[in-house]
C-alpha cells in the first residue's frame, strides 16, 4: 500500500535465494564499472594490486547516484524479460551518467556501437579511459550515450521529457530517475502535473522513480528532510500513488524494490487495460516509487574520519587524491575489491555469462530501445499542400490578412492526417495567437476536472492533440521528448516569454548538433518548430513587459546547422517557411509572425521563390531599374517591412529620381556568408544585392547589433545602419512604438535624406516634414488612443 516503509506480515520476496545472489551480483558488477570509470586508467580489473600509476591524473565524475540508479534498472531489467516489456529509461540526476554508461555496457550494446569498446579486458580499459577524459565522454548522458534522450546537463526536465516520449506510445513504458536536488528546480515542480495529460488508452506510462539520497553537491535536499507523511502528502497531491523504497541493506533492497516495481509495473498494465477495453480515459492515479537509499552506497563510509556514504561528500568522487595518497590508494582499493571483479568477469574480462542472462536482449534492452534513437522510428508527416490555403494577393501591399488565422487551417489539416505523430503545443495562448482553427481538428487535452461550462468554448478533450499548460518549460520538455523519440510537433508562445526556455533551447541544439556531426548511428529526428507570436511591435496594452525580441539572439549564438530563424513578411510566406520546418530534420526552427492584421505582399508562387532564396530584391518595391542604387533599404520582420515600404512610398514621391533597392530578408542566417544554403543554392549574393558602396538602411524586428552580429564579414558593412528594438515604449500604439525605437517610415525616410549625398542639400524641407509628421503622430495617439486612419489603413500605392 502507498507509504509502505518496512515488509508487511504477509510479504512474500519474489526473487529466490539464487535470484538474489544474481540480482546483486550484476548490481555490483554495475557499481564496480560505475567506480571504476572515475578511477582507473590502467588495471581495468584489478588482475593486480592497484598502483598510483593505474589512477587517473584528474579524478572526475559523479559517484553518489549511481548505486541508487543500477538499482532501479536492474529490477527493470527483470520485468522486462518476465512481461516482454518496452521499456526507457531517463536518468534524472545531472552527472549521474556512470549508472547508465555500466548498464549500457553489460549488455553489450555499448560494443555494438563502439566496437572498440568491446566486452573483454580490452574493452572495458577503453571504456574505462574515456569517461570524463579529453577527447572521451561527458559525466552527464551525453547523446554519446545510447538508450539516453536526455542529457541531465542542466536539471530539471527529465519528467517532462519522460512524458513526451509517451505520448502517442501506448505499449511504452518510461522509467525515469528523479534525482531530489533536480527536484527542487521550478521546471520540475511543474512537469508533476504531466499525469493530468496522459490519455491511458492512446499513450504510454510514465514511472517517476524520485531518488532520495539525500544530498546535492553540497548541502542536504528538501525533499530527502521533510517528514514522511509530508512528503507522501505533496506526491499524492500531485496526483500519484507514492510507494516507498527505504533503506540500505542491499538484500531486503533488492527485494523491495523487485516487489515494489512489479506492483506498479501491474498498475500500470490494470489501468490501460481497463481504459482500453471500455474506451474510457479519466485520469487515473498513477503509481510511482520513492526510493530513499544512501548517497554514494556501498562506496567508502568515511575518509579521514569524516562520513561519507550518506553525505554530500558522497556527490563527486569520493575519494580525491589516491594517486598521491597512499593510505587513500588502498581506501580506493579495498572498495573496488569489495565488487569482487574476480567473480563477475571471466578471464577475458567479460560479465560471466549466467550474469549476461539477466539483461533483456536485442532491442528490449533499455540500451538499445529504439525509441532512445527516435530517428530509426521517424515517419514523414503526411503534409496537405500548403499552397491551397494561400491568401489571394492581387497586389502587393493592397490587402489585409491574419497570417496566424491563415496559417492555423494549415496546420489544422496536418493535424487531421497525421493523428498519432503531430501535436501542437502552446502555454494557454493557442486561442490568442490566432490558431484557433486548429480546435476543429483536434481539441486540447485534458484529464482532469471537467465543469459543464467547459462545453461553451473550453474546448478540452480527453482525446484533445493540443498541449496546453502554463509553463513553457514542461511544454519544451514534452515536445523535446516527443521529438526525440521520432514525432513532430509546433510550439507557438508569446515573444518576450519564449526566453523562459533560453537554456532548453541551448540544451536541446548541443544535443542536436553532437549527434548531427559526429554520431553517425543516432538517425535525423524531427525538427523543433517554434513559431514566436504576439511579438514587440504590437504590444497595445501590455507593454513594456511583452517587449522583447532576443530570443532571435539566443537562437544565434548556436551553429546555423542546428538553429534557423524566418521572419516570413507575409500569410503566404508564412505558410512555404511552416511547411519548409515541417518536413526538415535536426534542426531548432524559429518562425516569427505576428497574429495581427498585416498587408499582404506576394502571391503564393512568389512567395515559395522568395523563402527558398531566403532573401531577394522585390522588384515592384524597388526603383533602381537593375542600375546602382543610391540606396538600398533592406528589412526583416513584419513591421518593419510595412514602415520600410512607406517610406519608400514617400521617398519615391518626393524625389521621383531616387533609386531604392528594396530588399526583404526572410532566412535571417542568410545574413552569413558561410552558411550553407538548404536548397543547394549558392551564396545568397548578398554582396550584390547590397552592393558595394551605397547606404544600406536595414530595418529590423529585433535588436540591431544582432544584424551586426550575423553580416560583420560582408562587403560594405562598414555602410550598412540598422534599425531595431531600443528597449523603448509602454503602452503605445503601433506607430508611437516604431518612432519611439526610431523604425518607423517618418525616420526611416529621414535617414535616407541624411546619408544620400545628393539628397542632404536638397531634401531639408522634406526632412522638416517628416519631423513635423512625427510629431503630429505621437500628439493624435496620445489624444484619441489610437493612430491617425491614413496610417492604420495605409497601403502601397502601386
């Protein structure tokens, strides 16, 4: 029963006598590889007495999880073969990779992907050599690892990637490890609430395993502190059904966890079968386990007299200077020989083959479960053609669309055809971004409570595909998994609080961009796509607080072979660039459109030209004639295109003699010129559309130092002025906020007249108007609440 501590009167031990002397004997094998990785660099197996030369010069790694994490996947390891379970694991607690890196190895599948690490004495000292060596592996679950999805460089996701990985998995059962110090993270607080988003009959389980052991690096874990029934409290007011795991003595260990883990293993399988076989979904309570076991057990209990196993100390290694310490090389000794490795491994230094017997085989081996490389399960999405939702464009600039609206219909059909492998995902927004069409699709999910007033527009389904949940963290972390394990999906969020995932997005494109470059057996994965809406330049009423454009930033600062920006001008812009990101791979997609009424400038086959040159000329913009501009007046962003075409709509008439090359950026790493172009085109000619020594005037949706940042190396740099974000206004309306941050057409026009050479003399009086029109503008806002009707009805005078 929930907060069982100690073997009730009736308890029967499911392993045997010779069960358990197995069951601990892999354990120790696990442990013994676990500390052997940290230490040794020569003697792999102890075949003699341990010297300072067979330590490592620099001792680094994780030690005080690992017991606790061979623990849970060894009893995993025995369900799986007894049930013919699917089964994935995630290890939670940040560096503890050691655990997963020794059970990865002892069932072989580590050698099949690295030969050379193959399972004889030979091997294993190779293994052993690269852990947290140079030119080796990380002390985290780096994508080097296999059966890993989730890195743990960074705490505080492993539930929500758990839960991705289960949606739309229905015969999927993912154990993942909670470490307690992960658990006092906000992202993981929150990605608890998962369970209310798990359908029993369409997806798979999770099987949350919170580690207490009780320490961080250096300080006690609040979680591993508070009483029992407090805690027992928190776990079942989240919505679980918490069984306990406590203690130290590995043999009653094994047994309560054997015992244990089966009971939820069978929960889990009751609850599904039910749900499936009467087709109802409520949300059941799910069972998951606390295992409360000693940090660092079975290593040194103390060093120096001070306690060890059990304390902080335990974290990282245990026992720091072996290798100069003589007293301390044989501490180190006698632990490693208390695994005895003479009794594990043979003498080819293979795991003796009744030891072998216990771990599943082929890909039932949580090591080589095919969904931790999700890229071998990866189907394309059955896409509808895009084109057939195209917004009619008889002239450019002369009408008005919702891109967002247009776009919703879109990717409401994807929805439709692909049913089992496409979600989308939106903190509490997807309404306010304008993608409510999607709803006819599929609605939004949800298990727990309904009231009847839901039915009036809640638009909630136990069956719903919509994933909505106020924390972008859990969402990122649910999509992560989804898409790792080989499903596609779109994220849409607020601008200014997408920057709440800056460092999963980091995460995420490290991951990415190893297993893209250097790991030739983890296959493509889906795309995350993550379209940015509600952006700076229409922040009516919310103000400065909704104004921030510098996730563009944070995306920059990663390769462009892993992270992309577009910032389509228009609906049918917006739908080739969403289409593009839908059918690519390995990649973080970033798509900024705003949900507002916007002009509406190329045609639908225009369109598709202009997104996959990435940037281009708009001829009918422009009034160079294909002659040397005076000058070019480049823009990026939705906004910022509509002011830079009205300023070339009053330059043009005021100096009809003028030549202006209008051009429009789409791909904004197109900026680059080392960046490889995806349709195989050569280098965007940047240089020639931006000419040689002519004013570029760039006006830009986010902060100007990023186009800065991305052309610094292109010709004519030196003349190029951008225009962007200044980290000005409030509430303000659209026009008041580009003139306050200096993008609007009256100061962009201004700026021509002053770096034209000919135009300084001559356009004095312009300029005054101009001036005079910005003044007019701020005083009519600040007046009737709202812009003049020449400018919110503006349209292109072609």
């Amino acid at each position: 029963m929930a907060g069982t501590t100690e073997f009730s009167a009736d308890f029967v031990a499911p392993l045997s006598p010779d069960e358990l002397e197995e069951t601990n004997a892999y354990w120790q094998a696990c442990n013994y590889l676990a500390a052997g990785m940290i230490y040794l660099r020569a003697n792999p197996l102890l075949r003699k007495s341990l010297k300072p030369e067979h330590i490592k010069h620099r001792l680094l790694g994780h030690w005080g999880s690992d017991p606790g994490q061979s623990l849970i996947w060894i009893h995993l390891n025995r369900l799986i073969k007894k049930y013919d379970l699917n089964v994935m694991y995630i290890a939670g607690p940040g560096h503890g990779a050691p655990a997963t890196l020794a059970n990865c190895y002892l069932e072989g599948y580590y050698s099949e992907i690295y030969p050379d690490k193959s399972r004889d004495e030979a091997g294993l000292l190779k293994f052993f050599q690269q852990f947290s060596f140079p030119g080796g592996i990380g002390s985290h679950c780096t994508p080097e690892t296999p059966g890993s999805i989730h890195e743990g460089g960074e705490l505080g996701y492993s539930i929500s990637h758990a839960y991705g990985a289960a949606f739309d998995n229905p015969d999927l059962i993912v154990a993942v490890a909670v470490g307690d110090g992960e658990a006092e993270s906000g992202p993981l607080a929150t990605s608890w609430h998962s369970n209310k988003f798990l359908n029993p009959i369409r997806d798979g389980a999770v099987l949350p395993v919170l580690h207490l052991n009780g320490y961080k690096i250096a300080n006690p874990t609040v979680l591993a502190r508070i009483p029992h029934d407090e805690l027992e409290a928190l776990l079942i007011g989240y919505g679980h059904k918490p069984y306990f795991v406590e203690g130290d003595e590995p043999s009653a260990m094994h047994q309560q966890m054997a015992s244990t883990l089966e009971r939820c293993i069978l929960e889990i399988r009751s609850i599904q079968q039910h749900a499936r076989a009467t087709g109802l979904a409520a949300r059941p309570r799910w069972p998951m386990i606390v295992l409360r076991s000693p940090k660092g057990w079975t290593g040194p209990k103390f060093v120096d007299g001070h306690k060890v196993e059990g304390s902080w100390r335990a974290h990282q290694v245990p026992v720091s200077d072996p290798a100069t310490n003589q007293k301390h090389l044989s501490l180190v000794e006698e632990w490693l020989r208390s695994y005895k490795p003479e009794e594990l491994f043979d003498g080819d230094g293979r795991l003796i083959a009744e030891l072998q017997e216990l771990a599943p085989s082929g890909p039932r081996r949580i090591s080589a479960n095919p969904h931790a490389n999700g890229g071998r399960l990866r189907k394309e999405l059955d896409l509808p053609d895009f084109r057939d939702y195209a917004v009619e464009v008889k002239a450019p600039g002369a009408a008005d669309a919702l891109p967002t609206d247009v776009l919703a219909h879109f990717l409401a059909e994807v929805m439709r055809r692909n049913m089992s492998s496409f979600r989308v995902f939106g903190p509490d927004e997807t309404a306010s971004n304008r993608l409510t069409a999607i709803y006819a699709a599929s609605k939004k999910t949800w298990l727990a409570e309904f009231k009847p007033e839901d039915a009036d527009g809640g638009e909630l389904d136990v069956s719903g595909r919509v994933m909505e949940m106020l924390s972008e963290h859990t969402l990122e972390g649910w999509f992560e998994g989804y898409a790792l394990t080989g499903r596609h999906g779109l994220f849409s969020s607020y601008e200014a609080f997408i920057h709440i995932i800056d460092s999963m997005f980091n995460q995420h494109a490290k991951w990415l961009e190893k297993s893209k470059k250097e790991l030739d057996w983890r296959a493509p994965v889906p795309s995350i796509n993550i379209l940015i809406t509600s952006l700076v330049w229409r922040q009516d009423h919310n103000g400065f607080t909704h104004q921030d454009p510098g996730f563009l930033d944070v995306v920059t600062n990663k390769s462009p072979d892993v992270g992309r920006i577009y910032l389509p001008p228009d609906a049918n812009c917006l739908l080739s660039v969403t289409d593009h990101c839908l059918r690519s791979r390995d990649y973080v997609n970033v798509i900024v459109a705003d949900k507002q009424e916007h002009l509406q400038y190329l045609n639908m086959e225009d369109a598709i030209t202009h997104c996959t040159k990435g940037i281009g000329i708009w001829d009918w913009a422009s009034s160079d004639n294909g002659e040397d501009p005076d000058v070019v007046m480049a823009c990026a962003g939705d906004i910022p295109t509509m002011e830079s075409l009205a300023a070339v709509a009053i330059l043009r008439e005021h100096f009809p003699d003028l030549k202006i090359r209008f051009v429009n950026v789409v791909d904004l790493f197109r900026l680059m010129p080392e960046t490889e172009h995806p349709h195989g085109l050569s280098d965007p000619d940047f240089d020639s559309l931006f000419t040689t020594d002519q004013p570029i005037i760039f006006n830009f949706h986010g902060y100007a130092s990023l186009i800065h940042k991305l052309s610094y190396r292109r010709k004519n740099h030196d003349n190029m002025h951008v225009r962007g974000y200044k980290e000005k206004g409030s509430i303000n309306t659209p026009l008041e906020l580009a003139i306050l941050n200096q993008i609007d057409r009256f100061n962009l026009a201004i700026d021509v007249i002053d770096r034209v050479p000919r135009l300084r003399s001559v356009g004095a009086h312009v300029k005054e108007w101009l001036k005079g029109q910005i003044i007019a503008s701020v005083n009519y806002a600040h007046a009737e609440g709202i812009d003049k009707e020449e400018i919110r009805n503006w349209k292109w005078p072609g």
